[in-house]
C-alpha cells in the first residue's frame, strides 16, 4: 500500500511538471512572436508605424490618421510649387539682368516692380559697393515735385505759384523752373533751406536714399544731388496708386509724366514695341554730361510707368561714372526693350 501511494504521488508530480513546462513554452513562444511583428502605436492628432527597436519609420498623414475630418492650413502640392517657381523666375530675371549690365560700362542701378501682370516681379539691382545711393542728376525733380504738392496739401504753398512751374520742369526738365521752386517756393527765398526742406520730406516719407545738396547747374558746390532706382520706383508707384499726396494730385503729377517730351531713354527702347493705342509711357530723365563738368563724373538715368495690353510696370535706371554719355543712353535702350520683351512673353 505504501509503494502504491508512492507511484500516485510520483505520478502526480511528473504531470505538473509538464504542464509547467508547457506553460513556459507558450509564454517564450508569444514573446518571440511579439517580437518579430510591427505593432500599429495610435497616437492623437497622428499614426506612427515602428519597427522592432521603437523607430518611427513614416508619420501618417491627418487624412489618414482621422479621414473624416478636414485638416487646416492644408497648402495643395500645385501651389507649393507654383510658388518655387515664382520664385525661380524672379531670381531668373534679376540674374538676367545683372548679367546683361556687366557687359556695359559705368556703375548701374536696375529697379523694377510689375503692376497688375499675371507674374510678379521684383528686381533690385545695383553695386554692393557702390550701394544703392547715387547721382541723380535731374532725377531730383521727382522729389521737389512731391514735396511742392505735399505743401500744397498742407497750405504751406501756393497751387497757382507753383504748378505753372512744375510742368516745365518735369516736361522739358527746366533748370530754372526748378531752381526757383526750391528757394522762392520751399526756401523762401533761401536755396539751403529749400534744398534742407526736400531732403526732410524724402527722408520722413521712406525715400533713405534720397537728398539734395545742391542747386541745378550749381556743378562748383561741395554737395551733390542723390537718389536710388528704388527711391525712383517707390515714388512712381505712389502716384500710379494715386495715393502720391493725394488722388486728385497724382493724377497731375501723372499727366505732367505722360506729356514728357524727352523720351531718348526708356520710352525709346519700346517706340516699336507699344503698339496699342492705349499704351504709353510716363517719364523722367536725368543726365549730366562730361563736357559739364568732368570731377563730377557723367551721369544718365530714367524713370518711367510702361502701360501695356499685358500689364503696366515701374522701371528706373540709374548709371554713374561711365565713360559715354551716348553709348549708355544706347544700353539704357536696350536694357528696356529687352525687360519688355522678357514680360511680354511671360504676360501675353
């Protein structure tokens, strides 16, 4: 009877060892296959798939992660790349740009800002060392024009003294019409304080490149006239806004431009190009010739709106120290005909 109870017990003992062993063997089993699988980890707001060290391999999409409901500020793969683009072409054209003035002599400023075209451009050229400051010869007159009507506005000038003398000086760019503006009208009788009253009203309205130090034709004094293709650019585009002093007074300083009689520079370059009979041009030169005086160094510059059938847009070019007065007039030409045309094909 004693054995007998042995050999149960003994029995009893081998079964629960095997079923002990089992339940090990399944357990390392699950664990292994645990193991070599990729879990699926749900995360709020996104869904993460790692592999077997916890690295996340790919972030899923909002779509993906909650499909019914609308993600924000999603920007479509077209429009990111319209935008490169853009981008792109713009860089493309001030690249054109600088390439194409290197070939000309004298130190150039390039600035243009399209106005209602299917492309936007922007080009801002001009020497890094030389900077964006330069000798604006007549180009000045832009400024006194401003800085009259702004008088106007705030009663400080007459209307009927003044503007009988702005329209020489900006149409046939009239020395003696500006001269006079500057020290009877702003001046008072002074051509300092005309000429300080300018560079005060430039540099409180955003013109940082512009001043005036001295009066037209007045080579032999110490200061110079200055301004920047952007100062230019900035100014125009106000009166093309009408929001150049006012709306009423942008329209005139506009008709003065359009009725410019001196057209050898910009306007030149497209006399084939604008066709159309609602086309034109709008312009101010400026130039000082070697024979004038040579220690001031020659000068040649232009401002113009170009309005076309494809868009309007806003160009000046400034060029200092060169060493022909018509070989630089013959670029300045050229360099305008060839941003119309470079428009025309991008606008049309």
């Amino acid at each position: 009877m004693k054995h007998k109870k042995l050999r149960i017990l003994s029995l009893l003992l081998l079964i629960l060892i095997a079923a002990e062993s089992s339940l090990i063997f399944h357990k390392v089993l699950k664990k292994e296959e645990g193991e070599n699988t990729i879990p699926t980890i749900q995360a709020e707001g996104s869904q993460h798939q790692t592999n077997a060290k916890g690295n996340a391999e790919r972030e899923a999409t909002p779509e993906e992660a909650y499909p019914e409901k609308e993600t924000k500020k999603q920007i479509p793969q077209s429009s990111q790349t319209e935008k490169i683009t853009e981008k792109t072409e713009e860089n493309q054209m001030t690249q054109l740009i600088e390439e194409k003035i290197a070939e000309y002599d004298g130190i150039w400023s390039v600035y243009l800002k399209t106005k209602g075209m299917k492309t936007e451009e922007v080009c801002d050229v001009y020497s890094k060392e030389q900077g964006r400051s330069m000798k604006s010869a007549s180009l000045i007159k832009l400024f006194v024009m401003e800085t009259l009507y702004d008088g106007v506005e705030k009663g400080t000038v007459d209307r009927e003294t003044m503007e009988g003398l702005v329209q020489p000086m900006i149409t046939v760019s009239d020395n003696t019409a500006c001269n006079t503006l500057v020290t009877d009208v702003l001046g008072n009788g002074n051509a300092d304080e005309g000429m300080a009253a300018v560079t005060w009203y430039a540099q409180q309205n955003g013109y940082r490149d512009t001043a005036m130090g001295r009066l037209m034709l007045s080579y032999q004094t110490q200061g110079d006239n200055y301004t920047s293709a952007k100062d230019c650019v900035a100014l125009l585009e106000k009166i093309y806004d009408g929001t150049c002093v006012n709306t009423a007074d942008s329209s005139q300083m506009l008709s003065f431009l359009q009725n410019q009689e001196r057209k050898n520079k910009i306007p030149y370059g497209l006399q084939t190009r604008l066709t159309g009979e609602q086309e034109w041009t709008a312009n101010k030169t400026g130039e000082i010739a070697e024979a004038e005086v040579p220690e001031k160094g020659m000068v040649e510059g232009d401002a113009a709106i170009v309005h076309t059938e494809f868009g309007d847009y806003i160009l000046c070019i400034l060029v200092n120290d060169m060493s022909s007065n018509a070989q630089t007039q013959a670029e300045i030409q050229e360099l305008s005909g060839w941003i119309y045309d470079y428009l025309a094909a991008k606008n049309r």
